[in-house]
C-alpha cells in the first residue's frame, strides 16, 4: 500500500477481511508507539498514512475525532488511542509479552508519569510555551530522574528487564524526538548527561534494537515538519 498520506478527495483504501491495519502519520510519535509494538511482536500488517492537515472524509468514519494512531485488529474492530492500541496488541499477540507481573503496576504508573514529558515537549515544539530551551530542558529533566532510579532499581538494561517492554516502547519515541528540539530552537540543547548515565545506556541498548531501527524516523525531517507547521506550509510527503 502506497506510504504517501492519503488526503480529502482520495479513495478509501480496500481493506481486506483479516488483516491488520495501522493508520498512521509518518512523524506522529503516538502512532510511532503503535508501530514500534507492532515490529517488536512482528505482526503483519499494513500501514496506511494519513494527511492530518486534509483528512478524507472518509477517515472520520473509522476515526471520528480524526486523529492518529488508529488501528483494525484482523477482528475487524477500530481501537483507537495509542496506549489502549499497544496494549490491545499486547493481548492479541501476547509473544513477546509487553508486561511482567512483578512489575506491572510500576510500569504503569511510570508510563503515566512520563505524559507529562510528553505534555512539555509537545508545549513547547508547538510554540504553547515561550520558556528557553534550558528551562525546559530542565523541567524535563527533573521528571526524568524517576526513570534513572527505575533502572537503577531494575538493575537491567531496558525497563522490561532483559529485553524491552512496555515502558520502554511507550516512552522511546519522545526520547528519539528530543534531538529534535536543538534544531527546532535553533540553539544547543545542554543535558546534565552525568545525572543521568543508565538513561544514556538505555538509549544505546533501544537504538540498537531492530524494531527501534526499521521505525526511526530522521530526527531532521521531525524539525522540518514542526517548523513548516508553523508557517502553516505542511507536505507531509515531501519533507
Ligand atoms: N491521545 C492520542 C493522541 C493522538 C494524537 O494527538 N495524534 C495527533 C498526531 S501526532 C493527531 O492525530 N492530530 C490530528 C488532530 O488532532 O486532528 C493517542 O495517544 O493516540
């Protein structure tokens, strides 16, 4: 299927009876968390993108709100929201499994904790907050000190243990976006690395991962797309 975002005006993909589909927009890091389950469990499907700047109208029958991520389980049933999406995968094709039971209701609360992150950097990329880089890098620093403990605690190299799991996919596409900030700004980022060398280790451990490689998204053309936004010039298919 075409990875061009289909727009208004396009025709509405044949979906076959079965098969998984993942709507998706190219740089949007929900729909990333979506795709990266999708690798790691190696579930085939196929992913069709949307221009969330002229969405076809036919779209808002399968997602009314219109947003992305939104997926077709073989079932045929639309999930929506990227963490009912992940752990809906999660039960469909429980190999390998997302969750452990020791750690289940931290790694909840940690995903939880981490929306605020989320909720800065989406601020700030979208001009809502006119702080310099360095407050809010700090800001988002202090949040982050709880996943450095965490690992500290876990003693292993990804917060799913020897391997990933939930935590590390539902927070690894705003930490591979955080290079993005720099160009976004236009000015160096300045990190306390040494407060935080498990989460340095991590990142190592996460880029070296297949599924975090076939997902990657060049963190330039992610600055590209937030700064054409705002000039309100968005292609999502020729950045
Ligand atoms: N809470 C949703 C957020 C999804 C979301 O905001 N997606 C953005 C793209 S990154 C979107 O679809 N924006 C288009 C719109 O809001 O109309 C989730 O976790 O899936």
């Amino acid at each position: 299927m075409s990875s061009l975002h289909l727009s208004e005006g396009s025709e509405k993909p044949d979906l076959v009876e079965g098969k998984p589909y993942l709507f998706s927009m190219k740089f949007c890091p929900f729909a990333h968390r979506a795709r990266l389950a999708l690798s790691y469990k190696q579930i085939p499907h196929e992913i069709i993108n949307i221009n969330l700047k002229n969405k076809p109208k036919w779209y808002l029958d399968i997602h009314p709100e219109g947003k992305v991520p939104a997926f077709i389980g073989p079932d045929g049933k639309v999930v929506v929201e990227s963490d009912v999406i992940v752990n809906t995968l999660d039960e469909m094709y429980p190999d390998p499994p997302l969750y452990n039971e020791e750690t289940k209701s931290r790694d909840l609360e940690l995903v939880k904790n981490f929306g605020k992150i989320i909720n800065i950097f989406s601020d700030c990329i979208h001009g809502r907050d006119s702080r310099p880089l360095d407050e809010v890098v700090a800001e988002i620093s202090k949040h982050l000190e709880q996943f450095e403990e965490e690992l500290e605690t876990r003693g292993t190299d990804f917060f799913g243990g020897d391997t990933p799991g939930i935590v590390d996919i539902m927070i690894w596409p705003w930490v591979e976006r955080s290079k993005a900030l720099p160009l976004i700004y236009k000015q160096p980022l300045s990190f306390e690395k040494e407060k935080f060398p498990l989460i340095i280790k991590w990142v190592m451990n996460m880029k070296a991962q297949d599924f975090v490689i076939e997902n990657a998204g060049p963190i330039e053309k992610f600055a590209k797309l937030i700064l054409s936004m705002k000039e309100g010039n968005v292609d999502f298919d020729s950045i």
